[in-house]
C-alpha cells in the first residue's frame, strides 16, 4: 500500500513518515526530498527563482512519478501539495491519505525550535504571529486536506497508531 501523509508545516508528516516505514519495513520517500534531489536545488532555491506556479508543477511531476511506482511507500508531501491541481485526487487513487491534523499552537511552539522558523514566512516570528499564520494555512487549506481516508490527531497521532491504522486497512 501507498501511503500518503499530509498536513501543515510542522504537523509531523516527515518525523512520523520514517518512524512509520521503518516500523514497518517499507521505504520512506519525502516529496520535497525527492524534489531537492531530481533538481539539484533547495525547495526554497526553486520557490526563489522561478516562483510558486513553476515550483507546484514540478512538484506535481514528482508525485506522479511516485505514484507510477510499483509497491508500497511512505511519503511525506510538502503541506501544499494536496492543494494544487488534481494531487488530491491522484492520492487518493493511488493510495491512502492520512491528514495529520495538529492544533496551529502546537505547530507554532515547535516551529521555534525547528529549522521551518528560519523560512521567510516565519524567520524572526514569535510564537503568537507564527500561530496566527499557521491558522490562516490551515484555512485555507482545510478544504484539501479534509479529502483525506483518514484524519489522525491528538493521541491518535504517533508511529503506533499510524502504523496500526495502515495495517488494519491492509488486512
């Protein structure tokens, strides 16, 4: 099974995703990783030089070429890939979604101590102004992420239960 793992900046999808395919013994794969290394250029040098549209298309092919893939994976998307083009959609075709779905105070308290809170939209932020445009992502967001299989959150939210719920679907 493929498996899916969208969310805000923050939410977990990459520290779960490797904890969770190692549990398991599958590969993990990070989108923006896969990006970085198909590229040769940071997702941040990409964003700079050629802007968001020209970014989501390449991270669009990236994700179909994964998703052409035989077997099964754990990925961690970049937290605005569901929300462009038809991605939502080829996730769900191709595998199972999970939205890790995590309180915005919480995403902006570990932010703070995260290498995200040095990415312009955060750099030199506090913990209040990070929260307030981590709600404003996840606004504007929701209405993508909401198309997930599954929605995880709080305590349902570790490697044990990510990995249970994927068992259980395969079973």
């Amino acid at each position: 099974m493929k498996v899916f793992l969208i969310g805000l900046p923050g939410s977990g999808k990459s520290t779960l995703g490797r904890a969770v395919a190692h549990l398991l013994r599958r590969p993990f794969v990070d989108l923006d990783g896969e990006i970085v290394k198909g590229e040769g250029k940071s997702v941040h040098q990409i964003f700079g030089s050629l802007g968001e549209a020209p970014f989501r298309k390449i991270e669009k092919h990236y994700l179909e070429k994964w998703c052409a893939r035989p077997g099964p994976f754990i990925m961690a998307t970049g937290g605005g890939a569901p929300c462009h083009f038809n991605n939502m959609e080829l996730i769900n075709e191709t595998g199972t979604s999970f939205f890790l779905d995590v309180r915005p105070e919480v995403i902006a308290l570990r932010m703070l101590g995260m290498e995200l809170a040095k990415r312009p939209l955060f750099a030199g932020q506090d913990a209040t102004t990070i929260q307030g445009r981590v709600r404003k992502m996840r606004e504007e967001r929701l209405p993508y992420y909401a198309q997930a299989r599954i929605v995880l959150s709080g305590e349902r939210l570790t490697t044990q239960a990510i990995a249970e719920e994927v068992l259980a679907l395969e079973a």
